[in-house]
C-alpha cells in the first residue's frame, strides 16, 4: 500500500512527528512498517539489526517502507558480509504498469567489488548510472565486514550521499518527486557474480528527518552532475559553471573561420543543438561551429546522442588560421572523438583503438571498457562527455562519469605520440596556449545539449 508523504508519516510514525526530529524507521525487534517486493531472498531481525540473505537464482529483492518519502534526509549503518552487491532503494516506485511492478528508482550503490562505487547513486531498473563516484576517499576509510554510515539526502532537485561522514555524490535530477525506501539484496547465481547463496547484508539505526531540513555541508570539490538539460544548479554556479549553449538560440557560437552561424546544416529543436546528415563529409556542407570565446585552462561538459553509424568530435585548442583551408576538412585542435563503434570504420582505423569514442583522437586510446551504461558508442541514447585541460598541461577525457584518458600535452611522450599521427607535419600541434572549442560537423547527425563550461 502507499499514502502520501504527508499522510504516511502521520500513520507510521506519528508519535514521533516533533518538528526538526529523527524518527525511527526500524524498531529494531520487528519489520513493522515494511514490505517485501520484487525477489525471495531473506530478511529478518538478528540481534538489533535487519539482515537480507542471497537467495540464489531469484530477482533482486527489496525491503520496502509502507510509508513515501519526498524531501528527507536519511541515515543508517550498514555492514556486508560476503560479497553480495546491496543498496539503499529512495523516493523509489513499484507501479503495476512499469514492468510488472518492478522496484524501481533513485539507490545509493552498496558496492564490495574493488571498483568501489559506494555511495554512487544507480537508477534501478530505469536509466541505470546516474552518478558514478569521482573522488573516492572513502575507499579509504570503507571498513568492510564492519558498520559504515551512510547519510542521504533528498531535497528538492538535490540528491547527495555520504559515506562515514565523507561527501560522495552531489546529482540534480527532478525524475521522482516521492516514493519508498528500500533495502536491497541484490540478486545472485550460481557463477557467483553479484554474490554468493548466504551472503548477508545487515542494516541498523535507520532514521530519517522530514521536517525543517538543513542540508549539510559539502565539499565542492565534488562535481556536481546535473541530469536536468539546459540547467545550471547554483551548486553549479559555486564551482564556477556556466551554460555555454543557451538551448535556444545560436549566441555564443559561429562557423569555424566564419563570423555567422551556418545557415544550414544545424537545427536547434526541443532543446537540442543537431548536426544534420549531409552524407558523411567531413565539414563539407553545414561546417564545424566554434565559439566566439577563447580558453586556455577549462573544463567542458556536455550530453551527446550519436545516430547510427555517425561520426562527430569536440575539438579544444582550435586556433583559426592555423588549420586547412575554409571549406577544406575540419578545423585543427585536439580532438574526443564522438564515434558508432560498432558500425563507422573509423574506429578500425588509426593505432590501437585510438580513434574510438573517448579517445583523444589518433593519438591515445580511450579506456571506454570502463564507462559502460549506456554502452559507449550505443545509437540513441543520452551520453556525457567531459575534457578537463589545466594550465600545467595535464588533461582528462571522461566519458560517462569515467575518466578514460589522460596525458600532458607538453611532455616529451606528447610530442612523440603526434609525430607517429595524422598530425605529424603541423608544428607545435596541440600546445597552443589558448583556442576555441569547437562541435565537429563530420557529415552525420549529431545531438548536442547542456554545454557547459569552466575556467580554471
């Protein structure tokens, strides 16, 4: 059954409904107040705690709160023991008319595998990774086979987790206003991925707060990933982000080597920037756009969607004069290649993968393997690009909240990588001190959407 957040408080926990206080959730003796859904694995009360067993061959399981929460912070202890994935379900939905029920929904990763992604926020049966961890030094302080404190909170559009008092993810997203909380025991096989059959994942403390909610403090090294398009969060705005493409009209931006904006080509519709189709040429009809701005240390982020077979790039370091003539191929700069792996030959070509999506083109590899969901490269769907470039040189592709390159374009092993490339014959190519930012136009459709940027 699920009530208003409002009337299931009242129900569930109206002894304890005091204006800036923590109720209890658990009463530690029974799991009053909770229902099981989705897969058969165990739960039970052993000692103070609530404890969910892996059951083999079943569908992940969740213990679910009769009660929907929308604005709360919550906080608990959890312990795994075995190696069983696990995770805390919020603002989460089990609709007869989505997947026959399935839970599903914003969780914050319970993670035992090496990787470590803890206190990540996954959406369940739904869109999958939305917030991948960055920094990681909870990994450092994570005990393992011991109680570790985790700290959620759920106000407004702002979704942050912490992992024993240390800050981990900081997501803006408006998909789910309300729902239940739930425990996960994720499901398992005979192979032993995911866990194995007995595993246990033991919950404890759990309160939560619904009334006069103070957001805690959070360091601001944390990137802030914000899901809804076009936007910028003022926790955004603190780090010094700023839309660099408005989402509805060409400001900001023009041809390479031109002063206006194609007049066609690129099509601005529904909050979307797109580069049309124009039979594979490489800026041979609508042409690169650069923007009016120049940058020499920055960061850059934004959504891409590739269409069957296509091929675009974001280009940094692109300095107008010193590149192919207009009209003539693409504009000169440092390149993330933006490619359909699976279906453009492009990524056969080259050295070692280095013309994959990710990759710093024809110059080094992207680790891509890493940055799954959506599979990289995938026709269709929404994927995030991101290139950090810093005053010393050093620079980072990321791809899907993963960092799949790294290199310093004024080392040594820079400069023998360019002249193995394409690039050979272009003096000092890649160590401009300032340039544009360009989106490629390589003659296949493109979608381009919450450009951001910057300084660094």
């Amino acid at each position: 059954m699920r009530y208003s957040a409002a009337i299931s408080i009242a129900i569930v926990l109206a002894p304890l409904t005091l204006a800036g206080q923590w109720h209890s959730l658990f009463d530690g003796k029974t799991l009053d107040g909770w229902i099981q859904r989705g897969g058969k694995a165990q739960y039970s009360v052993v000692n103070g705690a609530i404890v969910g067993t892996a059951v083999v061959n079943t569908p992940n399981s969740f213990l679910c709160t009769e009660a929907t929460f929308g604005d709360f912070i919550l906080e608990l202890e959890v312990k795994q023991v075995g190696a069983c994935n696990s995770g805390i379900q919020f603002r989460s939905l089990s609709d007869p008319d989505y997947r026959d029920g399935r839970v599903h929904g914003y969780q914050c990763e319970i993670d035992p595998s090496s990787r470590n992604w803890s206190g990540g926020i996954f959406d369940e049966a739904r869109r999958g990774w939305l917030y991948k961890p960055q920094l990681q030094p909870w990994t450092k302080v994570y005990q393992y086979g011991r109680w570790n404190h985790i700290r959620i909170e759920a106000i407004g559009k702002r979704l942050r987790t912490w992992g024993n008092g240390i800050p981990v993810s900081h997501l803006v997203d408006d998909k789910t206003a309300e729902g239940f909380i739930a425990l996960q025991v994720h499901s398992i096989n005979s192979s032993g991925r995911f866990g194995s059959e007995g595993d246990t994942i033991h919950w404890r403390n759990i309160r939560i707060q619904t009334e006069d909610l103070t957001p805690r403090a959070f360091d601001e090294r944390i990137m802030v990933v914000n899901t809804i398009p076009n936007t910028i969060d003022e926790a955004e705005v603190a780090q010094g982000w700023r839309l660099l493409w408005d989402g509805k009209t060409t400001d900001g931006w023009r041809r390479a080597h031109e002063d206006q904006f194609p007049e066609e080509g690129w099509k601005i519709e529904d909050g979307v920037l797109k580069v049309l189709s124009s039979g594979g040429g490489e800026a041979q009809k609508a042409g690169d756009i650069v923007t009016e701005e120049e940058f020499d240390a920055f960061e850059i982020q934004l959504d891409f969607l590739i269409t069957e077979g296509a091929n675009s790039g974001i280009k940094y370091f692109v300095t107008e004069g010193y590149g192919m003539r207009v009209g003539v191929g693409s504009a000169i700069g440092l390149e993330f290649q933006i490619l359909d792996d699976e279906r453009h030959p492009d990524a056969k070509a080259g050295a070692a993968g280095n013309r994959t999506i990710g990759s710093l083109y024809d110059l080094i590899p992207s680790r891509k393997q890493f940055a799954k969901r959506p599979v990289p490269g995938e026709p269709g769907a929404w994927q995030h690009a991101r290139v950090v470039a810093r005053r010393d040189g050093a620079v980072e592709h990321w791809l899907n909240g993963i960092q799949v390159v790294e290199y310093n374009r004024f080392s040594p092993l820079f400069a023998s990588l360019v002249a193995r490339s394409k690039y050979a014959d272009w003096e000092g190519f890649g160590a401009w001190e300032s340039g544009h930012l360009l989106l490629q136009d390589h003659g296949d459709e493109v979608h381009f959407r919450s450009i951001k940027v910057r300084e660094l």
